[in-house]
C-alpha cells in the first residue's frame, strides 16, 4: 500500500514556468500518478500519449487540448492523442498516465 498524506506533501519545480508536480508513484511502463499544481496562465506544452491518461481537476480551472474544464470534471485521453494544458485559474489537476508523455513542440 502507498500512502500520500495531505499534511506531508511535497511539490517540487518542473522545467515549467508556474508548474508544480507532487509526485505519487512512477509506473513499471513510464507513466505516473501525480498532482499537478498550475498558476493561472500557465502552460504545459502540447505532448502525446503513449499510453491512456486521466485526468481529475481537483481545483480551479484549466483547458486541456481546448477543453475547458474545472474542479470535479474528469479527461480521459487515449493513447496517440495529443494536448497541452492551459491554466485558466490556479489550479490543481490529478494525472495518471499509464505509458511516456514525450512532448511534441
């Protein structure tokens, strides 16, 4: 069992302006299971799936591929598509890919 406690999480810097990743777990194909905390205006560059992914905006709002989307609201993304993210808001966005995202742009 893996826990993640609220009270103890940690988020560190990505290679992206305004992006924050508190990282769950790595999976045994290259995917993750990871919070994603986004200021508003921000932008995770456009990137394909190798593997599906979910995800679950946990607070805020965001556009995924053009999709607005906002707390609550659930994306499923199949293997082969691509999309970026958008912070609309602040945001924080639960991700689970199974497989790489590597970016396209």
């Amino acid at each position: 069992m893996l826990v993640n406690k609220a009270a103890t999480r940690s988020w560190a810097a990505t290679d992206f302006p305004g992006i924050e990743r508190s990282l769950f777990r790595n999976t045994e194909h290259g995917g993750r299971a990871s919070f994603v905390r986004l200021a508003a205006g921000s932008r995770f560059p456009r990137h394909t799936h190798q593997g599906g992914e979910e995800v679950v905006v946990i607070a805020g709002r965001v556009a995924i591929g053009g999709v607005d989307l906002e707390a609550g609201d659930y994306l499923h993304t199949e293997a082969g598509e691509e999309h970026d993210v958008v912070a609309l808001s602040d945001a924080v966005i639960f991700v689970s890919s199974q497989k790489p995202t590597p970016l396209v742009e």
